[in-house]
C-alpha cells in the first residue's frame, strides 16, 4: 500500500497552523499573567476560541482525507479537498489570532464546512458503491 503522501501533506501544514494558534494563546495569557481561562479579557477569550475552533475541526477533517486517499481517491480530489480545508482554517485563524477582517472568519469556516462535508459525502457513496 502507498503511503497517504499527500494527507500527509495537509495533515503537516493544519499542524504548523494549530501550533500557530496555540502560541498566540500562550502569548496573549503571557500578557494577561493568566494561567487558566480568559480573566474576562475579550481579546484572549477570541485567540482561545480560534485555537478551540481548529483543534475542533481540523482532526475529522485530516481523518476524511487520509481515508479518501488511502481508499483510492483521485489526487486532483485529495488536493482540492486538502487546499480547501488548510486555506480554510488559516482565514479563520487570521481572524482569530490577527484580527483579521470578520470575512475571513466566515470564508474560513465555509471552507472547513464544504470540505468536511464533501469528503464525508465522498467517502460515504464510494464505500456503499464498493460494499452493495
């Protein structure tokens, strides 16, 4: 069996992304001298909320399209599915972590949402075509 290269790919890029994500908490609570929750600071409880979003989102994500690859996918689907998802969630985590505008919020979430759910999809129909 091949291994899941390309996965592999957007599983290490969603990675570097998440790190991102977690130090800006860790420097944001370095500032406050804050060591658990967000001590009513609005700008810790965003950096929180955008490490949480991705640390949410991002494993049933790379699950999908390490399965999808490993199952025979095509790979121009497994690079638009994996660009989707990494595009995504670094819009949202500008958003979050660098007060990006709020569309890069909304952009990055649609992208997380359509390529979950369009490997979810996939996967569902080529399993039940090879199973029935």
């Amino acid at each position: 069996m091949t291994p899941p290269l390309l996965s592999a790919l957007y599983a290490g890029l969603n990675a570097l992304i998440l790190l991102w994500l977690a130090v800006a908490v860790i420097r944001r609570r370095g500032a406050l001298k804050l060591s658990l929750g967000d001590g009513g600071d609005k700008e810790m409880e965003r950096v929180i909320r955008g490490h949480a979003n991705a640390a949410e989102t991002m494993p049933i994500a790379l699950i999908l399209l390490a399965l999808a690859e490993m199952t025979g996918g095509p790979s121009v689907a497994i690079h638009a599915a994996g660009l989707t998802l990494t595009l995504g969630r670094l819009l949202h985590g500008l958003h979050f972590a660098a007060g990006g505008p709020g569309t890069f919020r909304i952009v990055g979430m649609a992208a997380t949402l359509i390529s979950t759910a369009l490997l979810a999809l996939g996967l569902t129909a080529h399993s039940l075509a090879r199973l029935l």
